[in-house]
C-alpha cells in the first residue's frame, strides 16, 4: 500500500512540476515549443520531456496495478 501512495504523491509532485516549470517560462503560452523542438543543451527542454515522460509512465503503472487487483478506478 506504501508503493501505491508513493507512486500517486510522486505523480502528482511531476505534475506540479510541470505547471511550476511552465510558469516559470517568459511566455507561458509558447511552452508547445519545448515539446516541438528538443534541444539536449537545454536543461529546461530535457526537464520538460523527463517530466512528462515519468508522469506517463507512473499513470500506466497505477492503471496496470488497477487492473491486476480488480479494483475500480
């Protein structure tokens, strides 16, 4: 059950995550950019995709581990 509830509080901390790291951005309406266009020199492209890619994973490891108990979502 610990492994459950730290996987839903390390979703969501990736979440919050994303929304600080898109706010921090001059103009947050350009954040598509980092998403279009990866540059590896730049940390704050390589943050945005790690970030979205670690949430996506743990939101399949909740939906997986759902499954294989049969438990509603």
């Amino acid at each position: 059950m610990l492994n459950l509830f730290a996987l839903y509080l390390g979703i969501t901390a990736a979440m919050a995550g994303v929304i600080f790291l898109l706010s921090d951005l001059s103009y947050p309406l350009r954040f598509w950019r980092l998403f279009v266009f990866f540059n590896l020199t730049s940390p704050m492209s390589i943050g945005s995709w790690l970030l979205i890619l670690w949430t996506g994973i743990g939101m399949l490891i909740v939906f997986l581990w759902h499954m294989r108990n049969r438990i509603p979502i």
